[in-house]
C-alpha cells in the first residue's frame, strides 16, 4: 500500500459498496482513519454516529476492511470529541488526478467535459452559472477539480473557493453558533470562483438555501464564476426553493452519462498506467463489460487487484480480477429495497437525520416524513400494515391513519406527489 491516506480511500470505496449511498453518506461519509496497524485501527467520529455504527454497521466496516487487506482487523471507534482526534481535513480541491489531462473523454462526458473546459479558460464568461448532473461517481468531482486546476494555472491570483452542499450548511451552522456571520459571508460572496459540490445537499435546509441565494447573487451581480454538480437537474431536486431552481437555470446545463465501453476500458487503462500497474487487454475488457455505470467502481477496482498483487503476491489473471470485482457486482445488482433504505432517503431530502423518523417526536416536519417514508415503504416493499408499524415502532392502527392521510394529501398535492416520486426514483436507482 503506497499511503496511508491511500488505504483510507480503499477502505472508503468499500464500505459504498457494502451499502447504500444514502446510508453511506449519514454515516460513514464522515468518518476518519486515525490511526493504522498490522492488527487494529481507530476510526473518529461524532459520539452519536459512534453508537449507531456499533450497534447496525459495524459489520460492513469490518468487511470492508477484510476485503480491501486480506485479513481481519480489529476496529475502535471512538468519537471526535474524546481528545483522540483525526488529523486536520485536506481540502478536496486541488487533487493532483484531478486535471482535464487526466479526465477520460467519451460519448457520455463530451459536452460536460467541453462545457467545464470553456468555464476554465474564461471564467465569469458567458457559461456562468455551469451546472453539470449526472449519477454518482461519473466524473464530475474531477471536473471540478479540473476547471481549479486551469484557472489557477492561468489566474494565479484568482480566489478559488470549493465547498460540497452539505459543508456550506454545516459551516454556516458554526458560524450562526459563534455569531460570526460576517466571516461566512466574505469567505464566500469575495469568490471569484466558487465551486459546489453535490448541491442538491442544500435543498430542504431554509437558512442555508436564503444564505446560498444571497451568495449566488452577491457572485453573479459581480461577474464571478459560479459551478455546481448535483445528482439531478436543477427541475429534479426536490424540495429546492424556485428562486434558486431558476438561477441554476440561468446558465449552462450539462450532463453526464455512464461511459460506453471503449471509454470504460481507456478509464482503466488510465488508472492503471497512474498506478504503474500493468494489466493485459483481455483483463481490462473483462473488468470494463462486468462495470458499466460508474468510474469510481472502475478506478476502485484496479487499486483493489493492484492492492491483492502486491501484498498477497496473487497473479495478475482473470481470477484475480474476478475476486477483485465480486463485491461490486453483488452491490451493483438490483438490491431489495428496504426500510431503512427509504428513511435514509426521505431524511436526506429533507436534511434531517434519519433517526428522528423513528423517534417519537410530533412535530409537523417529523410527522409529515415519517407519514411519507410509511407511504413509500408500502408502495415499494409490500409489505403489511402490521409490519410497517414494527419497522417504525408504531401500532397498526398508527400506520393505518398515517397512511389514509398521507394517501390524501399524495393526491390532492402536486408538490407533495411530485417529491415522493423522486425519493421514488433516487431509491430504485441505487442511492
């Protein structure tokens, strides 16, 4: 293994395999390698997350590091808190891969890839703002990084700021608490490029989406450029105010497909070559007709056969690769949908945590979710009234009423109809 953050990266691309990306985004997303041994590593995060992982994933965390080491491993959690904390956070942005040089270009990413690159070499330009969509793990990170990397190359003076949705709520956050808002602001609104990650993160969160519509305005008005990824066209968001819907839409939109095959096999011949790890044509192929609808799952892929090369001195075949990529393909195949699948995905739409859809809060907001996640999970999963009431630790006669009015306000509300068929589909796609 050639870093430790190397290891931590490995380890991370696995347990997305071992869930989904809605669960892994509560709570694992979050979590940081402290320290690493032959037999025992210690992994930080907050004292909440701590129990929850101990009590539902701590198998997955395990699995995930005996199939990134070989071997099994015995893990400590302990909480961010405790005086044993992680390392200071690296920001994301500059990644050294991460340049249009590095970026494979295919049938699927030709625009994206062309759109990000007319941003880089004349930012605040006529493609302001840009936003690209796509599923996933297809490339548009490294676009982001990418269009930083140009832009500091040619504008070495320029202030580049990056931040992913779910970062700028959770900062704002902190700076509220400390009554130093004004700090927030010039951070962002003195950008001459912002770059955001993953915005649909925003949607559902009030403060933070009249704070991004200050910022976004305060950028324009300025002539400063404005880039945005998300899962999901600005019209698809759900729950995204429509004053910010339309400001997404002021500029150019592109999207981001799942790589054909030829493009597949040159994303991990690329991978590959940046790795100084040789592998034949035939083995390439092999890999790149079993993963069709995710770079990440490509590239993860050949660290994890280079990983079993080098430290189990197992050939470079196609039964290694088979063993390299058993695991994605079982996560990659059509999963059950199940309950906790459908909270996870209601709670993120919202920004809540999913454990208050459980709890015996009666506020409207929490009421109106666990409502929702009941219709979602009957129409989705078939299962009873009864045993919905068991997933939710309520009576059946609970579910009933919940479901009747929920059923109600579904067909009399286009909003309400229109947000639970896209929880619908994110949860059928994967997430």
């Amino acid at each position: 293994m050639d870093s430790f953050a190397e290891l931590w990266e490995m380890i991370k691309e696995e347990c997305k395999n071992q869930v989904s990306e809605s669960i892994y985004n509560v709570w694992f997303k979050d979590m940081e390698l402290v320290s690493f041994s032959d037999d025992k590593a210690v992994i930080a995060l907050s004292d909440f997350k701590k129990k929850i992982v101990e009590n539902r994933f701590m198998d997955k965390l395990e699995s995930s590091f005996r199939n990134v080491l070989g071997f099994d491993i015995k893990i400590i959690l302990t909480d961010v808190e405790s005086g044993q904390k992680p390392p200071d956070k690296t920001e994301i942005l500059p990644n050294e891969e991460g340049t249009f040089e590095s970026f494979v270009v295919g049938p699927s990413n030709k625009f994206a890839y062309a759109a990000a690159s007319a941003v880089a070499n004349d930012p605040g330009g006529k493609y302001n703002p840009l936003f690209i969509y796509g599923n996933s793990g297809l490339g548009k990170t490294h676009l982001l990084n990418a269009i930083c990397h140009e832009i500091k190359k040619n504008n070495p003076n320029m202030n580049i700021v990056y931040t992913r949705g779910e970062d700028f709520t959770n900062e704002l956050v902190k700076y509220i608490a400390q009554k130093s808002t004004d700090e927030f602001h010039a951070k962002y609104r003195n950008a001459n490029v912002l770059l955001v990650d993953d915005v649909q993160f925003i949607s559902g969160k009030t403060s933070t989406q009249e704070e991004f519509f200050h910022t976004f305005n305060a950028l324009y008005q300025s002539g400063n450029q404005i880039v945005l990824t998300s899962d999901l066209p600005p019209r698809e968001i759900a729950t995204l105010e429509d004053r910010l819907r339309n400001r997404f839409e002021w500029g150019l939109i592109a999207d981001i497909q799942p790589p054909d095959l030829e493009t597949r096999m040159a994303i991990i011949k690329r991978k590959a070559e940046t790795l100084d790890f040789d592998i034949p044509d035939d083995i390439i192929q092999y890999i790149a007709e079993k993963l069709k609808n995710n770079i990440r799952q490509l590239e993860g892929a050949v660290k994890k056969m280079q990983a079993f090369v080098t430290m189990q001195g197992l050939p470079v075949n196609i039964t290694t690769a088979q063993t390299a990529i058993k695991d994605i393909i079982v996560d990659s195949s059509a999963s059950p949908v199940t309950v906790s699948r459908i909270v996870a995905e209601v709670a993120r739409t919202y920004g809540a945590d999913p454990q208050e859809i459980y709890s015996p809060k009666q506020n409207a907001k929490i009421t109106r979710m666990r409502q929702m996640a009941m219709y979602i999970a009957r129409e989705m999963t078939g299962l009873s009234t009864k045993l919905i009431g068991r997933e939710f630790n309520r009576d059946h006669s609970t579910v009933v009423y919940s479901l009747d009015k929920f059923s109600k306000l579904y067909e009399s509300d286009s909003k309400v109809r229109s947000t639970v068929e896209s929880i619908m589909k994110n949860i059928r796609g994967g997430r």
